[in-house]
C-alpha cells in the first residue's frame, strides 16, 4: 500500500454507531457517525474506547504514518458535537510495529497490551494519565500473538489470540505460579474468520467474541460470535456479521469495541473512491486472464 500512487491506496477511518450495542444486534443496517482526520498523512484503526465525558471521547488507536511505515499507539481526544479529532498524543512506540492497543481496567488502573508480534512476545504497559504515556508492566504471553484479548468473563482469567492463521483462534489460561498466560487449546473455523476483532463483551446474559471476517480479504467485516461451553468444551457460534452501510462506500471493517455506552469500529475505504473501484475494477479483470 505504501508504493502504489495516492489515488489507488486504502485508507482507515474511525466511526461511531448510532445507538450503541442494541443497534449491533438490529435487524437494520448501521447508522454511524463518521470521524474526521485532520492529518493527511496518517490513518487510525484498531479503536479502543478509553474513556467518555460528555463533550470528548478518548480512544486509543493504531496511527500509521505513511513516511515512518509502521504502527504506533496514538491517543485521539474526539469532539462529540463536530466528530473531529482535536488532538492526537502518541503514548508508544517501539521499533517494530505496534497495533490493537486492547485495554483492561482492575483497581482503578488502566492497562493496556498492543500486539506487536513482531516482538516474540505480549507485552502490558499501565497508561499513565498525567504524563500521556505507557509504562512497561509484565510480558502477558511469551508467544508472538496477533490481536488479543483478555477477559474475566468466562469463570477465570483467560487470553484470546492467535498466531498461525486467521482459522484458528488458541485460547491460554493465567498460570499464577509462572505469572503468564500459558496456552491450553485452539479452536478452529471452517472459514477465515477466527482472528480477534476486539473485547470479549457481554450483551442480555451471553459473551460473545468479535472476529474478523477474512474469508474474502483482510477486514472484510465482523462476525459477532457467541460463546457456548467453557473450557475445552467451549465452541463459538456466529450469530451476525457487522458490515459497513453502502453510503459510507467502504471496503470492510475489522475492529469493534465499547465503552460507556459507546460503540467504535473502523472502516476500510479508498483515499478516492471512484479510482479505487476503477482500479479494484481493473484488478479483478487482470487476474481471470
């Protein structure tokens, strides 16, 4: 994506449902609030809600500036009123790339572990509010996991993640005695569509698993899994799948989380999109030859 032209590149952008997680599980196509990026040279993805007043949301996010070419951990400072971003505080980096910036809260604290699989390993970092910025706190897994997340909800503390395809999600289970997640078992889809896309989360008495959908291509969509069972028995049933509504023109989406009421997801697109459909257009007539 870096070498082709502007005009022919993807793009992310950060958007907001109208009406939270009932709005998710609708039988209606989606309504969002679209966020305005400022920065020409940089998108947003893999959104986290961080916290919520009433004029501001605070989201932590992937930025990716095209001249650096990797991933950093921004946090975004959003108007409710005008959807804009107003402000923007890398709180990250790291040599290699960094993503998926998932959040979990115990006393008060706030914690959050990136993927950076790049790394061999998961590492948790205490965000630090005065000084806008992440401190080390303990390698979580020493796997080099994809996007992961961690959870209470299912009777003890347990990590979601992978890293082998986007068929197969491995789950791993908090050793006390080693202080790290240690992997237990996998569970596998039939379709590309087993890599994490977000927070486990609970909704009218069921947890359910945001996966992303990459059975067509990359971020092509969210499916809202349902989990059934626990421990080795545990199976993941798709309930539904989250797609961008048409008017916004966007290719996919592969990242959906709440907090406080407040749903973010991120949406694939075109920089233009007529080029970008010409070219997808172009592309596709190319490979049936």
């Amino acid at each position: 994506m870096k070498n082709k032209p502007e005009i022919f590149r993807k793009t992310w952008k950060l958007a907001f449902v109208k009406g939270g997680m009932d709005a998710l599980f609708a039988d209606r196509p989606l309504e969002l609030d679209i966020v305005t990026n400022p920065y020409k040279d940089r998108w947003f993805a893999d959104p986290f809600v961080l916290d919520v007043t009433e004029d501001k949301i605070f989201i932590l996010a992937e930025e990716f500036c095209q001249e650096l070419g990797k991933g950093r951990i921004a946090k975004l400072t959003i108007d409710r009123h005008s959807m804009a971003i107003e402000k923007m505080d890398i709180i990250l980096e790291c040599p290699t790339h960094l993503s998926f910036p998932n959040i979990f809260r115990r006393d008060g604290k706030v914690f959050v572990y990136p993927e950076n699989c790049r790394s061999g390993r998961l590492d948790l970092y205490e965000y630090d509010p005065k000084e806008e910025k992440l401190t080390f706190a303990q390698t979580l897994c020493h796997e080099p996991l994809w996007d992961s997340s961690m959870t209470d909800l299912l009777g003890h503390r347990q990590l979601f993640g992978a890293f082998k395809d986007d068929y197969w999600m491995d789950v791993h289970d908090w050793d006390e005695e080693k202080k790290t997640f240690v992997y237990t078992h996998s569970l596998e889809s039939k379709e590309k569509n087993n890599r994490l896309a977000g927070q486990l989360f609970e909704y009218k008495g069921n947890v359910y698993i945001p996966t992303q959908d990459c059975s067509e291509t990359y971020g092509g969509g969210v499916w809202l899994k349902r989990v059934v069972g626990r421990g080795k028995d545990m199976r993941l049933e798709s309930e539904k799948k989250i797609v961008p509504p048409a008017y916004t023109h966007a290719q996919g989406l592969h990242t959906l989380n709440e907090y406080k009421g407040v749903v973010v997801i991120d949406l694939k697109c075109w920089v233009h999109p007529w080029w970008g459909m010409v070219y997808e257009t172009y592309s596709k007539l190319v490979r049936k030859k």
